[in-house]
C-alpha cells in the first residue's frame, strides 16, 4: 500500500489532547447530487454515512475505506510519504467525491503551481498538509476555536446546531486509528493563498474573463481591501453560459459592468455553515442575494448551486459559481 499523507515535522507528540474512544457517527440523509468539476452532475453520500474501517494507523485506516483514492495520489506526487506512521496526527481526510467536486483545471494547477520561484511545485504540498492538525483530537476535543495545521495555516471549527464544521466545510465520521483520528471531509479545505484578487489571477485555468471584466471595471485595487468580503465568483465556463447580446451590452457599458460585478460581493466574510435558508445578503451592488439550502444541504444564490465553497483568502472567502448571477433590471 502507498501512504496516504506524510507531513512534514511529526511535531506535538506530547500533545496533550490523549486518543479516547469515538464517538459513532451519526445518522445521515441520503446521498446529493451536484454539479461536478467536469461540468457533469456527481452524487455523493454524506461524509457522516460512509463506512470507514479503523485498521491501525491513519495510513492503513483511511485506505481501508477505499475512498481516498485520489488522495492518496496527490499525497505521492507532493513527496510527502510516511509521516502519517508517526504522529499523534488528526487528518481532515476529502473523499473522492470532494475531488471531484473541484474543477479538474483547478485541481490541475494547484498540482504543478510553484509559488516560490524554484521550479517545483509547492502549493499542493500546502494544500495537502493544510488538512492535518498535530495532535489527537477526538471529537469532544474538537470545541469552536481556531486551530494551527501542520502547514502553519489556520482551521476554523465551528458549531451550528450540534453540527460541527471546519472552514464552513461539515466534519464527517470520525474513525479512531492507533496513532490519531481520520475525520471523512466532502470537501477540499482550500487554504488562503493571498488576498481576492490574488486567488483569482493564480487560478487562471478558471478565473481569466472574471479578472479581464474586474480590471476594465477597475474594481482590483477595491477587492484588494481589507474587507472582508465574502465573493461569489462565477467560472469562466459561467460567462461561456451567457448570450453574446448580453455579454455585449454588460461589457460595453462601464457603470452596468460595475453593477453586475459588485452584484457578485457581498461585505463580512460568510463560509457555508453560515448561510442558512431564505437568508437575504446585500452585495456592494445595493440589491440583495437570496440564499436556499435544500435538505441535502446543498447552498444555493438566487437559485444557483455553490460549485465549490469556502475558498479561503486573507481578506474574505470565494464561493465558486458555476453561473453568472444577473441582478434585476
């Protein structure tokens, strides 16, 4: 078997938060269905509801489970291997089905990006090690508060009405393996990068015509501020959804352009968990947003899905959309 995760530093060890025994995971709805990444619809169970079997170490726990596959993969094209063997470590584990959640030119990038400058690829080696705490954390352990990962990021847990989130993402089943816990994430824990701005220009592969429209509205240096804000992004496969006519008359005319953007962003940075059903958020625009969640849980704006949420940035947070959000009139 390869290793799923080796990361870097097995730091903490004489953490003092000491294994315990798990709870059993809760009961679930059944399984939702979503836009994937490659524009095709993927169902996938709750993370609470799969079954993942404790075999040992974190290691040999998570690929037990056969649905960290793809995780595992990147794990190895990062070179981080073995480290997982020591530990305690607590590992915010995404499924297949969280992947395949991410645009697959996204993913892409954040394997090959180097952002230092010495031609290897770091970022994915942050991204990976940005969902692993050092330390045993059962899920009593886990209270609301801000946690320090092994990359030297920040995870945010949170509680909303019993239910426990990490960076707005829900927590799912906990499994006990003899040198910490595995906890089954459906989504990808995206760590911040740098500010808005800088997110959407890394992201070529997904974000060139949003950056080309907001330089010619010269709304950059707006969302290079402190904030925070909390911008709901539409792909360049969003824009590709919109008549010629209507790109046309938004892209010739300034201050509509400004009105369509800005429609797009809202002040106070709001993750996932914080958007609750028929909530209402006014954007820079002056009009509002209307937030559904479905009983999948599933986050919809004004009756699009939330592609891929809870992007993380200094300044805010990114909810990728799939569709361009038109504001009336």
């Amino acid at each position: 078997m390869v290793s799923l995760v080796a990361l870097g530093a097995a730091a903490c060890s004489d953490d003092s938060n000491d294994a315990v025994t798990t709870t059993a995971p809760p009961t679930t709805a059944a399984p939702t269905t979503v836009a994937g990444g490659d524009s095709t619809e993927v169902t996938f169970a709750p993370p609470s509801s799969l079954d993942v079997t404790p075999m040992g170490d974190i290691v040999a726990t998570a690929l037990t489970g056969h649905v960290f596959t793809e995780l595992a993969g990147l794990v190895v094209d990062a070179g981080l291997v073995d480290t997982l063997r020591g530990g305690p470590f607590t590992v915010f584990a995404p499924t297949d089905d969280a992947f395949d959640k991410i645009p697959v030119p996204m993913l892409h990038m954040v394997q090959d990006f180097d952002g230092n400058g010495d031609g290897t690829p770091d970022l994915l080696a942050t991204v990976l090690t940005h969902h692993v705490l050092a330390g045993n954390y059962a899920p009593e352990d886990l209270v609301a508060g801000e946690y320090e990962t092994v990359a030297g990021t920040t995870l945010t847990i949170t509680e909303v009405d019993g239910m426990k989130y990490v960076d707005g993402a829900p927590i799912g089943a906990a499994v006990q393996a003899t040198n910490g816990y595995v906890y089954v994430m459906n989504d990808v824990l995206v760590p911040a990068i740098g500010d808005i701005p800088t997110i959407a220009t890394t992201f070529t592969c997904c974000f060139e015509t949003l950056v080309a429209l907001l330089v010619q509205a010269d709304l950059v240096d707006a969302l290079t501020a402190e904030g925070p804000f909390t911008v709901f992004a539409p792909m360049d496969a969003a824009f590709g959804k919109l008549d010629e006519a209507t790109v046309s008359a938004v892209t010739s005319d300034n201050e509509l352009l400004t009105t369509v953007l800005t429609h797009h962003v809202v002040v106070g940075k709001y993750n996932l968990d914080q958007l609750t059903d028929g909530m209402e958020l006014e954007t820079l625009a002056g009009d509002t947003l209307t937030v559904t969640v479905d009983d999948q849980g599933v986050v919809s704006i004004d009756g699009y899905p939330v592609a891929v949420g809870n992007v993380q940035a200094t300044n805010g947070v990114i909810h990728v959309m799939g569709d361009v959000l038109v504001p009336e009139g």
